[in-house]
C-alpha cells in the first residue's frame, strides 16, 4: 500500500513527544527524515524515533528528492517563511497552527500555494480528524439538538516559563495564539459559518508581555459561541453546544488522548447518554487523512482557506480588545 515519505522540520517537543510516534503508526504515512539547527540534536532524535535519516539544516531536508511532504512545528513567526520554501521545494505542507501572525501573512501564504495546484497545504488544527468532532456535528447538523444557539468553550493550562515560545510575544506567543484558536476554530466548524462580529477581553502579563488570559465573544446572527482562555491557570478543557432542544458535552475536546476511549454527552430533553469512542490518535488521523489525500489526488480535510478564515477571526478579536469595542 502507498504511504507518503515525510520530513519534519524542527525538533520541537510536540513533534517528538506527539506527531512524530502518532504519524509512524499511520496506515499512509512514513516518516523518513528529520531536520534540525543542530546535526547532533537531529541524530539524537533521529536514533530516539527510529527516523532513517537526519538533517543537520531544513535545507537539507527539503532538497532531499525522497522526501514528499513536511510537517512543521516550527515557532508562528516561521510557519508561513518555511511553509513557502517548503512549497518551494516541491513538498506538500502540513504545518502546525496558528498557520501565520495574522491574516495578511496567511493570505500571502494562501496566495502562493495557488502557484502549486499540485501540492497540498494544510493547518494542522488536529481536534477537528477525532471521532467525537465528527459525531459532534453531525449531531448538530442532524437536528440532534435543535436549533444550533451557543457554544461555550474553556481551555487552559499553567506556564511561567520566559524561555518557553509560548511566552514569547515577539515570535507569535501568547495565549490567544496558541490556545484561544482552537475555541474560534471549533466555533466556525460547529457553527459552520463565520462570526458576523467579534468582541474580545485580554489580560497581559507585566514581565512576559503576553496575554495570559482572555475571553472572546463571536455572533453567528443565529447564535453566539463564548470562550476563555487561559496560560497561567490550573489545566482544563471543557466544551458545550447547546440547541433549543438539547446539547452536546465534549469531555476532553482537544488533548483527546491516545490510550483510552473518549467520550462526549448528548442530552435531549431530560434525557442524556454518553457516546463512547474507541482509542484512536488524533495526529496518526491528521497525517493519515493528509497523506491519503496526496495519494489519491483529493482536497485536503481542511482548506488553507479556513486557516485564512480564522487568522481574520483572531486579528479581530485583538482588535477589538485593544480599542474595547465590537469588530464587524
């Protein structure tokens, strides 16, 4: 059976610790090299994960003819540079989300993967290929619980690190960026529309410099999805869809985990059952979905479009807490 020969571009953790084991047990997927600033830092992960070959610059890696398609975990602010050296290189790009810095840079991203219909460009938002998603709006788009009115969304997690690239505002860190995304991602997904206008609170952390905590408010015209985000917060996940008729409980919305079964809630009425999942990877079905696509010459599961559609989301939200106002 086929399987698309990958590169990885970058040593980042969550490449080592999550996509990289994940794409290796995939059924259309092979990862074949990897690359890194450092030769030694390469070899060392190379040998660690059993990757054939390891590549002391991404230039290496992307002149390298085996290699059909590249996965990049790069820190934002070189997410759109090497996606389109990559694109460049004749590779297809899965790359890690917030696909750019803002909707402009996405643009220009999305702009010059048209130059290579042949290719395919992706944001890796990997929630959006689990099962309960899946179930989730079909649940919605099924009438399951009604007419579609809110979702409420909450993410969190706890890093004072100064040195981590999340808390770097310079390079594209903060938490809007890095997990108040997936909240504007779900919503437009479950929603299956865009916000008409937006209205966002951001807290700053005074020596980091970033947003450690916000809220976001996004109006559908038929409904409104709310959210909160945090990076100094003890962790935790939780999502609602509620309808005039019933709801859906998304337990563990977006680190869905990868040896155990996972469950989501769907109540009609006074009525609620538990919809059980079996284990599945979520990052071994991105890749795999990807890579299917390469090889039977289809769309991609997510449009470059919808990552251009969500930076523009975003750009407004920030906007719209700097001036304290609401974005059309």
């Amino acid at each position: 059976m086929a399987r698309i020969r990958w590169g990885i571009l970058s040593t980042a953790k969550i490449a080592v610790e999550k996509v990289i084991p994940a794409m290796q047990q995939g059924e259309f997927s092979k990862v074949t090299g990897i690359a890194s600033r450092s030769a030694e830092k390469a070899q060392q992960v190379a040998e660690q994960l059993d990757i054939p070959k390891s590549y002391g610059t991404y230039e290496e890696l992307l002149a390298e003819p085996d290699i059909q398609a590249v996965y990049i975990p790069l820190p934002n602010h070189l997410h759109v540079p090497w996606s389109v050296r990559s694109l460049e290189a004749g590779k297809h790009v899965l790359c890690e989300k917030p696909i750019a810095l803002d909707a402009k840079e996405a643009q220009t991203l999305a702009e010059e993967a048209k130059k290579y219909p042949s290719l395919k460009i992706m944001e890796a938002f990997m929630y959006r290929h689990h099962p309960q998603w899946r179930k989730a709006k079909q649940v919605v788009e099924d009438g399951g619980i009604g007419t579609l009115r809110t979702i409420q969304s909450f993410f969190s997690y706890y890093n004072i690190n100064p040195e981590n690239i999340r808390n770097m505002p310079d390079i594209g860190g903060g938490g809007l960026m890095d997990i108040g995304c997936y909240p504007v991602s779900l919503s437009r997904f479950i929603f299956d529309a865009e916000p008409e206008r937006v209205f966002g609170e951001m807290e700053f952390d005074p020596n980091l410099k970033i947003d450690r905590l916000g809220s976001g408010i996004l109006d559908f015209g038929t409904g409104v999805s709310t959210f909160t985000y945090g990076t100094q917060l003890t962790p935790y996940q939780w999502v609602n869809i509620f309808g005039t008729e019933g709801r859906i409980e998304i337990e563990i919305p977006f680190n869905a985990p990868s040896d155990k079964p996972c469950k989501i809630w769907h109540q009609t009425g006074p009525d609620t059952r538990g919809i059980v999942f079996e284990t599945v990877d979520q990052y071994t079905l991105q890749g795999d979905l990807f890579s299917k696509a390469i090889i039977e010459k289809t769309g991609v599961p997510t449009p470059i479009s919808d990552a251009v559609a969500n930076m523009k989301v975003i750009d407004a939200l920030v906007w719209s807490a700097e001036n304290n106002t609401w974005v059309q």
